[in-house]
C-alpha cells in the first residue's frame, strides 16, 4: 500500500508494534503511525490495565509496606477500581466489567497468597519489592526523522527468585484459558524480550513465568507457564529485532507498506482496518469509525484513556464485601 498521508514511525518501540509490522505493515501503519483507534477503545485492555494496578499496589504495599493482607489486598481493590475509571460497559463484555476485576483480585489472591507464592519478589537497594519492571533501551537503528536511536521498551509485573532463580512474572488476563495456553508463550518475543532487558539491566534472569487469569461469568481460572530463555534464544530474537526494525525504516523511507491479505485481516474478531483495506479510498472512511489512539509502550494500559474515575468506589466493596 501507498500511503496518501506520510506519518512518522514511531520513536519507542515495543513487542506489539514490532509484532504487528511482521504481521500486516498496512496495519501497523494505521494503528501507530497514523495513530488510529476504534472508537470507544478496548475493554479487554480497559480490565487487563485496572487487574494489573490492583495487584501492584496489592504486591507495595504488602512486600513494601509490611500490611496486612486483608489491607493489602483491599488497597488493590480501590486501585483497580480507581484505574478502570468511568467506561461503559458492552453487555457481551459483562466479564470485563470491574466488578469482574475487583473479585479477580481476590481469586488470584486465594490462588497465589502473597505470604507462601513460590515466587516471591526480589527487593532493590531502598528494601522495596521489583513491581512493575519498566525498561527502555536503545538500540542501534536511527529513527529515519529525528536520527536518534529507536528505543525498545517494555513493562511487565514482577521479578523474583523461583527455586533459588531469577525470574520474570508477567499476569496475562483473557477471557478463557485452554488446554494449548501455557504452550502458546514457548516462542513470544514479549517475554524474550523481558529477558533481554533484564540481563541489559544486569539482572541475570534465566526465563519468565507467565500467570493467566481468567475472567467467567460466575469464577475465574488461573494457569502458570514457565518459559525459561537461554542466551542463545535473546541473541536469536534480538538479531531478529534488529532486521524487522531496519524493515521499518525501509518501509517509511520506500512509502510502500506491506499487506498481508491472509490471516491478519480475520484474526480475532477481524482487523478493524478491513473498511479501510475494502476501500479505494481509505482516507474517506475515517472519519466516525476511528479516533485517536497514541500506543505508549510505557504505560500500564497501553493506549489507555485517563478520564477521572466516577465510579462508586464504596459501592463496590460493599456488594464484594465477602470477598475481603
């Protein structure tokens, strides 16, 4: 594809957008360099987000701060709540909703008690617990425009000793867990790439250990995948890095964005650039089926929305009262 607008690659980059460019250049052109969204955003990445404050301030301020766990646990509650903020939800979504969250919190809880986890987090030097490792590294291919680095960055939840060794936690929330999900992280170049840094950052890590949390209607479920990364898999991965990178560059400097005409375009419930792809003028198909989307790799809900809350914090807990 041609684009009829040139738009500017992104400076920080991340395993989802270097992903998306392998899988269909159009659609990366789209989501971040046009910077284009559905409107309304995702809930799945809405509930995913507020799950994942929850149970950082949950982690600070029980490994942290020393609290009780009912306290602990509660504070993760008010902070799930609070992040998810104001967001209407779909009724085919109703498993996303924050209530969903809130007791999620607790299953999880329930499942891995912080105080017996077989994985229990490494502390820094100020005695505080490695909750929400967040990175970003520069690697050697120039932005075409600004001639400074890419950066490559990334955040993920803990790092901690498992059966004395060093390793990385990554939650993962989905709406089910099957029998193929804790194969499918075997070669994901996210959890590479998590490793990657933490060596870059002189944590000597041997793998990362993916938590799923699912959300039911009525319970959630919960698998654990070790993914262990010897050096010969960070040196393949970031060697691969490095040319879809430079692939990148070639495509903006050509003005020529790949399709993919295959898989992509019907993945999940379908690209949702497909009325733009159908289209011999895309640029007359925007307008009221698409905002503005701006992918921060460094945020904990990637392209979230920062509307102030309006939730009834109270409310809430009192009606998962049972759960605290």
């Amino acid at each position: 594809m041609h684009p009829t607008v040139k738009a500017s690659l992104p400076e920080v980059i991340d395993s989802t957008i270097v992903g998306e460019f392998v899988a269909c250049p159009t659609k990366f052109y789209w989501s971040f360099c046009r910077k284009l969204g559905s409107l309304g955003g995702s809930v799945d990445l809405i509930a995913g987000g507020a799950f994942a404050r929850g149970l950082e301030v949950l982690r600070k301020s029980f490994y942290g701060e020393k609290k009780p766990l009912p306290e602990a646990l509660e504070q993760g509650m008010l902070a799930a709540i609070a992040a998810y903020g104001d967001v209407a939800v779909p009724t085919y979504k109703e498993t996303k909703g924050v209530d969903r969250v809130v007791s999620a919190l607790a299953a999880y809880v329930e499942k891995w008690n912080p105080a017996t986890d077989h994985i229990q987090p490494v502390f820094n030097a100020d005695g505080q617990p490695l909750v929400e490792f967040t990175f970003s590294i520069p690697i050697p291919v120039k932005h075409p425009e600004t001639g400074n680095p890419f950066l490559y960055a990334g955040r993920f939840d803990l790092v901690g000793l498992y059966n004395g060794q060093l390793i990385g936690v990554d939650e993962k929330t989905t709406s089910q867990l099957g029998p193929t999900w804790t194969n499918k992280w075997n070669l994901r170049g996210q959890f590479t790439g998590y490793c990657w840094a933490l060596k870059t950052y002189g944590h000597p890590v041997v793998g990362m250990v993916a938590r799923g949390v699912s959300f039911l209607k009525n319970s959630h479920g919960f698998e654990e995948s070790l993914q262990m990364r010897p050096q010969w898999m960070l040196d393949q991965w970031y060697e691969q890095l490095i040319h879809n990178v430079e692939r990148m560059v070639k495509a903006y400097n050509d003005g020529w964005f790949d399709q993919d005409f295959g898989e992509t375009c019907a993945a999940y419930s379908g690209c949702p650039f497909q009325v733009l792809c159908t289209s011999y003028t895309p640029e007359d198909w925007i307008e009221g089926r698409f905002g503005h989307r701006d992918w921060n790799p460094l945020a904990k809900v990637p392209e979230g929305k920062s509307e102030a809350p309006k939730v009834e914090v109270v409310n809430v807990l009192s009606d998962l009262g049972h759960l605290l």
